[in-house]
C-alpha cells in the first residue's frame, strides 16, 4: 500500500471503514451533491472507498482520505487518479462542508500533485473540473494549472486543467 503523505496541517492517509460515514455526509451536501449527484447511498459510499483501495493495489497511487490533524476528522479527499479509459492521471480534490474555505483543497491538490510528479516521476497530471464548479478552477488556477481541452466523464463536459512540474 502507498505511504501517507502529510502537509503542515493535514494527514493523507488510507481509508478506514470509519470513513463511510463522513463521505457519506460528504456526497449528502448541497454543495457536493450540485457536482456528484444526489442519488449516492450509503453503501455506494463503501463500494467507493472499496473500489479507491482497490486503485491504490493496482496503480500503486490514489485517492487519499485526508485527516485534518487538530480533529482527527475526515476533511475529504485528495489524490491521484487514473481510471481504465481515462487519457490522463488526475490531480483530484474534495473537501467536507464543515472544512471548506480554510485552503485545505489547495495544500492537499499541491502535496499530491507534488508527489505526483516528483517521487512517482509522472510526466502529465490533470484536474478534470466540471465548468459550474468554480470553486475547484481557482483551486486548480492557484496551483499554476490552465485550461486545456475539454474530457467527457459521466456523460457531461468537463474541463481540463493541465498542471505543470515545478
């Protein structure tokens, strides 16, 4: 299994059975639920940590639950992805509501990406944002990254955001 990561003020670790429950109040929010849909049950929330260990066995790299270090909560997530059929890795990010608006989409995006393209050595890494998502562009805006083309993923239009080695 990959090693955790860390940032000043989180832990990027591998998912716990524990975790269900705060993803799912995760994918329940208004604000989440504009972008992932609202018909995610519980149990499709275990499948999904199932199937990002599962990603993390074959790839060797993943999704990671971030732990926000002063609770010890589930803050969301953050990683690399790159499922069969995808043209590129992406740089993926989510945040809890009750974490959102502290930068922590930002430092867990930069420590992955960081990693992404230093300890792993991979040559291209992407955001795939939806274009009403405003708030992921600016993440990925702050992280040096520019628009590049335009990937279908689950049937709707998202954009591509190319990232640069630094």
């Amino acid at each position: 299994m990959a090693a955790e990561l860390e940032t000043e003020r989180l832990r990027l670790r591998q998912w716990r059975e524990i975790d269900v429950d705060p993803l799912y109040a995760f994918y329940r929010d208004p604000q989440s639920q504009a972008i992932y849909g609202s018909d995610i049950s519980r149990s499709d929330v275990w499948r999904r940590i199932a199937l990002i260990v599962g990603h993390f066995q074959i790839r060797g790299f993943g999704l990671y639950a971030l732990e926000d270090k002063e609770s010890l909560e589930l803050a969301g997530y953050a990683g690399l992805w790159f499922p069969d059929g995808w043209d590129d890795i992406e740089v993926g990010y989510g945040i809890a509501p009750k974490f959102r608006g502290r930068g922590y989409a930002t430092e867990a995006a930069r420590r992955v990406r960081d990693h992404g393209f230093g300890k792993l050595g991979l040559p291209s890494l992407v955001s795939y944002i939806n274009p009403t998502n405003v708030t992921s562009i600016r993440v990925a805006e702050k992280l040096g990254a520019a628009p590049d083309g335009e990937f279908i993923m689950h049937g709707k239009p998202h954009m591509i955001y190319r990232h640069i080695s630094t």
